[in-house]
C-alpha cells in the first residue's frame, strides 16, 4: 500500500514538473514574440511578421519612395514620388501599428497563443493601414500632361516616294482621365511593389482607311523621272477602291493578251483539255511562247489560227472590253496590211503610245479581266454571270494556277517580298514593256496592272527597277512594310 502511494505521488511530481517546464518554454517564446510584429500581421498588405516596428516602418518609408510604373499603350512613363509629393506618414502609421499591437498587452493574449501553439492554429490574421501623403492636384496635373503627350487624332498613311514605302496609318489615342485616376491612386498607395504599377485607360479611334490617291501620289513620285508614257491600273479587290493613271490609253496588247487565248479556250472547251493543249497552257503562260499561243488559237478557230484570233477578240468585246483585240496570231503579221479597228481608247488625241495596230489593250481592260478571274474562281463575277455553263470556277483556277507559275522576268513582283503569291503575265517589244498581276496577301488581294512605253525604244535598265517600284509601292500600300 505504501509502495502504491509512493508510485502516484512521483507520478504526479513528474507531471507537474513537466507542465512547468512546458509552461516556462511557452511563456518564454510568448515574451521573445512579443518583441516582433506577430505572424499574419499585414500593413497595406505586405506581410511584416516578425520583423521589429522599427524594421516595419523602414520597409514602408523605401516603398513610398519607389516609382510607380504607368503605361500608356506600349509607352512605360516612371512616375516619381517627388512629381506627385508622395510620402509616407511615418508617425500617423507607427500611431495605428501601436495601437493594433495595444492588445497584446491583454492578460489573455498568452493564453490565446498558448491554444494556438497547441492546436497548431494559425493567429487571427490583422491589417494596419499605412497613413500616405500625396498631392491629388499634382495626380491631375500628370495625368493631363500624359494626355498633352501622347494623345494625337488619327493619321492617315504618308507616302515616301524616295524610300519606296509609306509611313504607316495610326489610329487615334485618347486617354480616359476620370477614368485613369482611381486606378492611379490605389497604385499610388499599394506598398507591394507588384501593385505600384497602372495600365491608363486610353481610348482609340481607328485610322483613315488609305484613299487610293495616296498611292497615286506615291507612283507618280516614283515616275517624275520616267520620259514617257505609264498607264497603271489598281484595284482592290477586297475593298473596291481603283487607281486610274492613264489606264484608259491604248498600248500594244503584248504577251497579255495570252491571258484572254487561254480564257477563251477553257471557254470552248467541254472537258479538261487534253495532255497536249494542257502543254501548250503551260507553255503559253509559263513560258510567254508565241508557237505554243498560236496553236492555242487555232484550236479555238477550228484548225484555223487567224479565225481563233477573231473568235479571241469577239469573246472580250462580249465582256465589254471594247479597246482590246488581237487582229492576227503572233509573229504571223508578214503580208497582212495593218487593220483598221478604232477603239475607244485608240481614238484618243490626248496621249499616243504609238500602239501596235495588230494586238491592243489598255491597263484597266487587262486589270478587269484579272478582277473576272479572280471573282469567277470565287465562282461569282461578270465570267460567270455571262457564261454559267461555259466557264467554271475550277477553270478560272487554272488560268490563275497557270500564271502563278511564270518565274520569268518577274517585274513587278521583284518589288514585293519573296513569297508574295503573284499570278502575273508580261511581255514586251521595243517601245512598250507591260506587266499585269494578281496578288493576293495578308494585307488584302488586288490587281496591278502596268504598261510603260517610251518612243523609238524603252531601255530595259530603265524599265525594270520602275516596274519593281511601283510592285514595291503597291504591295506596301496594302501591307504596310
């Protein structure tokens, strides 16, 4: 009984002295944590557990004293503490941190410390207010000059002949003040250096679409050199705007006019054409060969080249290009006088391009034939609308697939960036060299249609670099650099 009695009472004496010493290491660490600022304590929410008051308050004296980061569009201004007499209020904010910390001083905050040691409890979290300083005059006064700045009202694009380019559209910027401010001023009192940074509210109104002068203004730059006649013809053929310079003037119809053998022939055609007229295609528009051309034509007049032709001309004048014709096959003018066809355009006095008699066109008859193609293959268009059954999406692909794969003498494609998707035909004779084209980008899909001439003769030297301008000047104008 005794030995019992004495098993209890050690018992006992080693509990409490275990809840003693427990108790002394809880109170210890609760005293030392009362020199520091409690876990979970925030003030404008950065996180100051335990660090000293003393520490704290540094810590938000170099907040307040970095830069806010504003951004207007792309453009990153530092706002300095000093332009908007920012500051932070040291004593005020050291007088609500003392009396956030007064109730510690409570008789039951160890007890609360102890029951979160024990039940692995987090502390109540507690948000002090930082007391901050700044001149809401001065945040106006900034705002206005970052208006003053930046703002401008829509431009249009500027060409730069001499640079072969345009300066591009901008689109108007305003910024939003009354809108801006708040969101500046809670950047202005953030402490946490992710928040001191503000995205302006700045409204845009978008930029003049490009009128298609601008580009006419740009060519004629690129021109003002030139001693002779260019007629160029531009469409866009997303938007319908058109560039009209000497477009209406007849020139020697070339190599061009293959376009519109080719055209007819899928016109006449029921079926695909068989391998060796699909030859002559390739050859004709690939290869610009004038046999290959003529054994076309007299596949479409029956066996007969110089009725082909006819048959040829008859097919434009039924689209309503009433200046363009081919009188006789290429290279086969030998003892047939020279016909006598006015039209429109070689009716004109005003400007004489001293035109072949025997084959003719004007820019705009060869850029509307391109726009046909390119509607028909979108199976729309006056092709379609004048021959449903006769011509066909599929066959109007062709033509266009056809031209896409002539590589020679690219002209007005050396202007354009390599890759540009280009269905052109040239063809030249000593006064006139001409180019039409196709071209489809990302910027939008347009026709440009070009034929130079210069009396007596047209020195190549001259002529390429000033197709490749105007490829270079139109591309960019759709496109921008």
């Amino acid at each position: 009984m005794q030995r019992r009695q004495s098993s209890v009472g050690f018992l006992s004496f080693t509990l409490l002295t275990i809840l003693i010493l427990g108790g002394a290491w809880l109170y210890t660490n609760w005293k030392s944590s009362q020199a520091v600022l409690p876990p979970n304590l925030t003030i404008n929410h950065v996180p100051m557990g335990g660090m000293t008051r003393d520490q704290a308050l540094e810590l938000l004296d170099q907040a307040y004293k970095t830069p806010i980061t504003v951004t207007y569009r792309s453009t990153i201004i530092q706002l300095l503490p000093d332009m908007i007499g920012l500051s932070l209020d040291t004593q005020a904010t050291a007088a609500n941190l003392d009396e956030a910390l007064a109730e510690r001083s409570q008789s039951n905050d160890f007890f609360i410390y102890v029951l979160n040691q024990l039940l692995h409890r987090e502390p109540e979290a507690r948000e002090v207010s930082a007391v901050v300083l700044y001149s809401r005059e001065r945040v106006d006064a900034f705002l206005e000059r970052t208006a003053q700045k930046y703002d401008h009202p829509p431009q249009a694009a500027v060409p730069l002949p001499d640079a072969g380019t345009f300066r591009p559209p901008r689109e108007g910027t305003e910024l939003d003040i009354d809108a801006s401010r708040p969101l500046l001023i809670q950047a202005i009192l953030a402490a946490k250096p992710e928040e001191r940074q503000v995205k302006l509210i700045v409204h845009t109104e978008p930029a003049p679409p490009a009128a298609m002068d601008l580009l006419g203004t740009a060519i004629q730059g690129t021109l003002k050199d030139f001693n002779g006649v260019a007629g160029i013809f531009v469409k866009d053929l997303n938007g319908g705007q058109e560039l009209c310079l000497n477009c209406g003037v007849a020139f020697a119809g070339l190599s061009t006019l293959k376009i519109a053998i080719v055209t007819d022939l899928y016109r006449t055609l029921d079926a695909p054409p068989a391998p060796h007229l699909t030859a002559l295609i390739s050859e004709t528009l690939t290869e610009s060969d004038n046999a290959a051309a003529n054994l076309l034509l007299a596949q479409i007049g029956a066996g007969d080249p110089y009725r082909g032709a006819k048959h040829v001309t008859e097919f434009l004048q039924s689209l309503g290009l009433q200046s363009t014709f081919i009188a006789v096959p290429y290279d086969l003018k030998e003892n047939i006088p020279p016909p006598d066809i006015v039209t429109p355009a070689n009716a004109r006095t005003d400007i004489n391009t001293d035109p072949d008699p025997y084959i003719q066109t004007t820019p705009l008859e060869m850029g509307m034939l391109l726009e046909g193609l390119y509607q028909c293959e979108q199976d729309g268009g006056f092709l379609r609308i004048l021959y449903p059954q006769q011509i066909t999406p599929q066959e109007c692909h062709s033509v266009l697939t056809w031209m896409g794969r002539n590589e020679i003498n690219t002209l007005l494609g050396a202007g354009m960036p390599e890759g540009t998707h280009i269905m052109h035909k040239h063809g030249w004779t000593g006064d006139t060299h001409a180019d039409v084209a196709l071209v489809t980008s990302d910027g939008g899909d347009f026709v440009l249609s070009v034929f130079l001439y210069a009396p007596d003769w047209l020195v190549w030297e001259e002529s390429e670099p000033t197709f490749a301008a105007i490829g270079q000047l139109t591309y960019r104008f759709f496109n921008g650099e």
